[in-house]
C-alpha cells in the first residue's frame, strides 16, 4: 500500500509539515491540513484512504468530526491528540477511531501505527492474522460468508448484512473483533487473545480497546445491547459468541 493516500489534520502547521514530509519519505501521498472544514472539502473530492486526526482544532470540535467520518465515510481513522488520558482515548475509541497516539510522539511508532491499521485495512488481513495464531479446532478461515442469528457476515468483502439485507457499516476494529469471534464461536476468547489478534500489540493493563469494540459491536448486533444474546461476558475470561455459526 505504498501509494495509500493519508490526510494529515492539525492546527499546527509545523506538525503537519513535519508528518507529511515524514511519510511522504516512506512513499505515502499525503494531504496535510489545517481545519475540519477542509478535511471535509477533501472527503468529498479525494477521499483519503486514512486520516490522521488531531483532537484540538478550530471551529469544530475532533470528536464530532470523528463521529462525521464514520457515519458517511469508509476510512481508517487514528487520532493524533495532546489529550492522554484514559477517557479521552475511550471516548476516542468509542466514536470509532482504529486507534489512538498522544503527543509528542514517535515518529517510528506512529508509522508502525499506520502500518497496522492499513495491514487490517487489507480484504484479508483479519482471517490471515487469526489463522496465523493457531485458531480455535474446526475453524475454517478459507470461508467467507458466515451466518449467526439474523447476521451474515462477508469476511471477503468486508460486509455486514441483517437477514433482510440491510447493511450495517463497521469500523476496521469492529469488522477485525467480529471476525475473531465468528471464526471462534463457542470458543471463550480473552481480551488479550483478541487483542493480539486484532490489533498486533501486547495489552496493557488498564488497556480497555476490546471492551470499547465490544460496546460498539453490541450496539450494531443486538436487540438490546445491555442484554446481548450474541456476545456475552464471561466474567474473568473474556468474551465468547454463543450463537450458532454457519458457512457458505
């Protein structure tokens, strides 16, 4: 993906001068910005295959403008903010950011960063990394349409349909998380388990990302997500898919 288009959001001139000159060097093209209103110019002109996102800039609030690129728009999203603490990165993370760095950063991390979010970007990155990781007896990772309830998902094209053939969006995260669990059912799955398969770091030990997808997922899935039927807790282990899963 050496030619993957990436836009860089910042107030500070000199931070998205310094960025994009950094990964136009490892042969990104990249647009580098200054406000939400011209991020929002360039979704609708030439939209980006990632976005680099700063949290603080003028006019409107890096939240909202998160919360706008996933309801209209199929990217990858990193926040890129001076906010480091815990709640900013679960609130971040719940507006469906793929991942979140604080500042100051390194420049060589932030480039591994992006790396795996467009590695789980790729049609086969998720069932590519589950099988790569010793998956659960009888999973089949050579499938790519799985069925549990009322749900298909499209592991090959990258889609979620209901029964009646509405399409529900997912993130890069969410669609990585449900991957797991379907090529998983049945199977209790911890959270560093999952971690590992979907987003390749360790977790830390306040690391909450899989319980935020988790959320998410809840609340694309289910009837009612403060009582799922589909993913459930399993208090101390983790979390494991109890329906029955299907394959074409």
């Amino acid at each position: 993906m050496a030619s993957l288009h990436i836009a860089v959001v910042d107030d500070e001139v000199d931070i998205t001068s310094l960025l994009g000159g950094y990964l136009k060097s490892h042969g990104y093209r990249v647009s580098e910005l200054n406000t939400g209103i011209a991020l929002m110019q360039l979704m609708a002109t030439d939209p980006p295959e990632l976005v680099l996102l700063d949290l603080g800039l003028p006019g409107e609030d890096g939240l909202a403008i998160a919360r706008r690129l996933r309801e209209h728009w199929r990217c990858g999203l990193v926040i890129v903010s001076g906010r480091g603490d815990a709640v900013d990165k679960v609130v971040g993370l719940e507006v469906g950011a793929d991942d979140y760095v604080t500042k100051p950063f390194d420049m060589r991390e932030l480039l591994a960063r992006i790396k795996a979010v467009t590695r789980r970007m790729a049609p086969a990155a998720a069932p590519a990394a589950a099988s790569a990781a010793a998956p659960a007896a009888g999973a089949d990772t050579a499938r790519t349409r799985w069925r549990f309830g009322r749900w298909q998902l499209d592991t090959a094209a990258r889609r979620l349909c209901s029964s009646d053939g509405r399409e529900v969006p997912l993130t890069t995260g969410e669609f990585d998380l449900l991957t797991v669990f379907v090529q998983n059912a049945g199977r209790v799955l911890s959270r560093d388990f999952v971690l590992e398969l979907t987003r390749n770091r360790e977790a830390g030990p306040f690391d909450r990302t899989i319980d935020v997808q988790v959320g998410r997922l809840r609340k694309k899935l289910e009837a009612d997500s403060g009582d799922p039927q589909l993913i459930k807790s399993v208090r101390g282990a983790g979390y494991i898919l109890v329906a029955p899963v299907t394959v074409d």
